[in-house]
C-alpha cells in the first residue's frame, strides 16, 4: 500500500533524532510511505527544506509558510522572503505552509499578537492564492475564525485543515469549503472520542493522512519522537474508525494527497 505523509516538520525531526536524512526515508518507504510533504514554521527553515527535498525528490515535497506560534518573529522581510521564494514556481514547492491561527496560548492573545496573526494568515492565504498552491492550516481553539478567513479568500486550490480535533458541523464546514481533514495520531486514543467519531462520520474523499513528526504521537509511542512510518499505524486506527475497506480506503486517500500535494 503507498501512503502519502501530508505533515511533517522532517527537518526537526532530523535535528530530534541526529539520524541521516536518508535513513528516515528508507524507514518510512518500508512501511509504504512513497510521499512526504515537509512544512515550514520559520524564514530560517526555508532553504533548509528546499535543500532536503533536492536531495530526494522522488519521496519529498514541501510547503513553505510562517507558523502562528512563531507570531512574534515574523517580520515583513519574511513574507518578502516567502514571495520571492514562491515566485521562483520551484516543481516540488507544492503548498504555502505551515500556515494559520493559534487561539490555545493566552500569551498569544494579546490584541497586538492576535491582530498580527490575522495579518499574517491574510496576507499568507493571499499568496497561495496568487501562486495557485494549496494551504496546510494550522487551527487549536480556532476553528470558527479560521472558516470566516478561508470563506473570505477563496484559495482555488484549497487545502488542508492539519491535525484537526473539532465537532463534525465543524469539520464538515471546512469540507463544505473544499478544504480536507487531516487525521493523525490523536485518532488513536480513544479518550478523543469526539475527533474519532468526526473522521468516521466524514465523506472518505474529505481525508488525508498526517503524522506531524516529530509532534503529535501515536498511542503507544508516547514520549517518542513520531515518525513519518507511524503512517502505517494512523492507517490501521482509521480502517478501524471506518466502513470501507482498507484497499478502498488507502486507494482514495493516496489520490486525494497526490492531487493536492503530489
């Protein structure tokens, strides 16, 4: 079965683990995983993660964006940067991320803060749209603000909502909009039992598959760095979670990842 991995931070997984680039592919290509897409949190990332998908362009994406938790680094040079970098229509930079809103840390709430975050987010969504890319969104406590923005700016492409842990009407918005789910390791513990009924619930053509390594770990795997392979497992708890067959299910998520970020 080919799996497509459509959210890591592989550079600080690198940076976590000290292993060599190539190893992490060989072990995530044994499990299946034909496709990675890296995201960018910082301007200081960027060419890193160029660099690592020109290295092995067969198995990397990656999308380049200002992260909202890093609100208070970003500079207009930076959007500056990631215009001129998105200009250059390199074939492997397939979606504008890391990119969104992030309502779970008070001190990033302070009217200054959160107005930049806004900011940032329009400006951001602006340029995939000028740059006819994908978004990959970023959303803890923010779901409803996030939907009045993507209403707004109606990026052709779309995107995903990364990581997602809200109600169904919630989700179902978003799908309504165009957007897809990304469903990752939370949906492995059963105490998230709101987030496994959503993704159980939702048109199967509405999800994509996520690690976020080396954040968000799979039950069982707790205190470890998580790892594009860990795909395998998120797989295995959706077939779970859902009526179709795994075939079906593999079949129509590899589809919907390469037609958005192949």
């Amino acid at each position: 079965m080919a799996f497509f991995d459509t959210h890591t931070h592989l550079d600080y997984l690198q940076k976590t683990t000290n292993q060599p680039l190539a190893n992490l592919i060989e072990n995530a290509t044994a499990v299946g995983v034909e496709r990675i897409l890296i995201v960018a949190v910082q301007q200081q990332d960027f060419k890193t993660i160029e660099k690592m998908t020109a290295l092995f362009p067969e198995n990397l994406r990656y999308g380049l964006g200002l992260h909202p938790l890093y609100i208070r680094q970003h500079q207009q040079a930076d959007l500056d940067c990631l215009e001129d970098l998105l200009k250059q229509k390199n074939a492997y930079l397939t979606a504008v991320a890391e990119i969104g809103l992030e309502r779970a840390v008070p001190d990033l709430l302070s009217d200054e803060l959160w107005r930049k975050q806004c900011d940032f987010l329009d400006a951001q969504l602006q340029l995939a749209k000028q740059y006819n890319l994908p978004v990959n969104l970023h959303s803890r406590k923010s779901h409803d603000q996030l939907f009045t923005f993507l209403k707004r700016i109606q990026v052709p492409k779309c995107g995903v909502v990364h990581g997602f842990a809200g109600s169904y009407d919630q989700a179902k918005r978003f799908v309504d909009l165009g957007y897809r789910i990304g469903v990752g390791g939370t949906i492995s513990y059963e105490r998230a039992n709101k987030t496994r009924q959503t993704i159980a619930k939702l048109p199967l053509d509405s999800l994509l598959l996520e690690t976020d390594s080396p954040d968000m770990p799979v039950f069982g795997f707790q205190g470890e760095p998580n790892r594009p392979e860990r795909i395998a497992n998120v797989f295995q708890h959706l077939c779970e979670l859902r009526k179709e067959s795994p075939e079906i299910i593999q079949e129509t998520i590899w589809r919907n990842s390469v037609g958005l970020f192949g």
